[in-house]
C-alpha cells in the first residue's frame, strides 16, 4: 500500500523552493545608472589623487570594514591605522615613478553578489619605475564595491589581498577574480 502523504509534503517543499528563488531574484539588482557615474567620479578622483599624490584621498577608497579589520588585526584604532597607511604610501610612492595609471572603466564588467549587491570588475594598468630604472607593468582587476552609498576599491593583484577582502567582507567568499600580471619592461 502507498501512502499520499509524501506527495503534499513533496509540493509544499517546491512551493517553498520556488518562493525562495523568485524571493532571491527579487533581492538582485543591476548597478543602476546612478551608481555606475558614482564610481565613475570616484574613479576619476582616485586617478587624480594618484597623479597629484593627494595620499589621503588614495587612503579614502579603501573599503572601510577592511580598514576596520586590518585596524582590530594591528590592535590599533581605524585612524590610526589610516594614518599608518598613508605614511607606508608616501614611503612607497617616494622610491617608485609612476609612469602610467590607468582604469579601464569602459571595459568594467558589472557583477552582483549572491544576496545582489552590485560590484564591479575595472581592468587597471600600472607602469612603475623603481630607482634602478626597471619598468614594471602590472595589470589586474580593481575591484569596485558598494559598502553603503559609496563606492571603495581595492586592487586584486595578489592572493594576500583576495584573502584579505574576504575576511572583511565574507560575502565574497566563493567570488572568483581574474588573476593579475607583471610584466617586466625594456
């Protein structure tokens, strides 16, 4: 003999599966336009802070719970540590020329995380000159994230750094990113 109570059971659990999902859908998004200008300003005023050396407002795109990470990681308040970073740069920026910065913000390629928070993938080139004058080209994707109303980036060159990101911001766990390049050139 067969019994019918699976076959309710049955509908019910896809009832709620099927809810979920179009739940799920409805909580994902695409960057609106207002946000894709807001990163484009911001883009632009961190090209503009490289290139006048404005260490402050570089210091200003870093995501702000990976400040705070990093902040609890160095026991040291998020001041602190911003104004740590912002010496570290003027050190590292002092023994390197940056010949060429550029986003590729034309080419950024929008995603959004599993609970549909946008984020985007800008292609970033960097050539440096190290005081023996080697030039470097570094490629990578920056990653644009929306913490907030405001957008913050972060470069992806190495795995430290995705490490990083996902303490800081779990939800990009699982989140693959394009690997970055060096190039050394003549």
């Amino acid at each position: 003999m067969r019994s019918n109570v699976g076959f309710p059971a049955g509908l019910i659990c896809l009832s709620v599966c099927l809810m979920l999902m179009v739940c799920a859908a409805a909580l994902a998004r695409p960057v609106t336009e207002t946000e894709r200008q807001a990163l484009e300003k911001e883009i632009t005023s961190f090209s503009r802070a490289l290139e006048t050396k404005a260490y402050d407002d570089i210091a200003d795109v870093t995501p702000p719970r990976l400040v705070d990470h990093l902040a609890r990681t160095a026991q040291m308040e998020p001041g602190e540590l911003r104004r740590a970073m912002v010496e570290q740069m003027k050190v590292a920026l002092a023994a390197v020329r940056i010949e060429a910065f550029t986003f590729d913000i034309a080419r950024a390629e929008y995603r959004e995380l599993s609970g549909g928070t946008p984020y985007a993938l800008v292609p970033t080139e960097l050539i440096a000159v190290d005081p023996n004058g080697v030039r470097t080209r570094f490629r990578s994707q920056t990653l644009a994230l929306l913490d907030g109303n405001s957008w913050y980036l972060i470069r992806l060159q190495e795995a430290q750094h995705l490490l990083l990101l996902q303490k800081a911001y779990p939800e990009f766990a699982g989140v693959e990113f394009p690997r970055g390049s060096m190039e050394l050139l003549r």
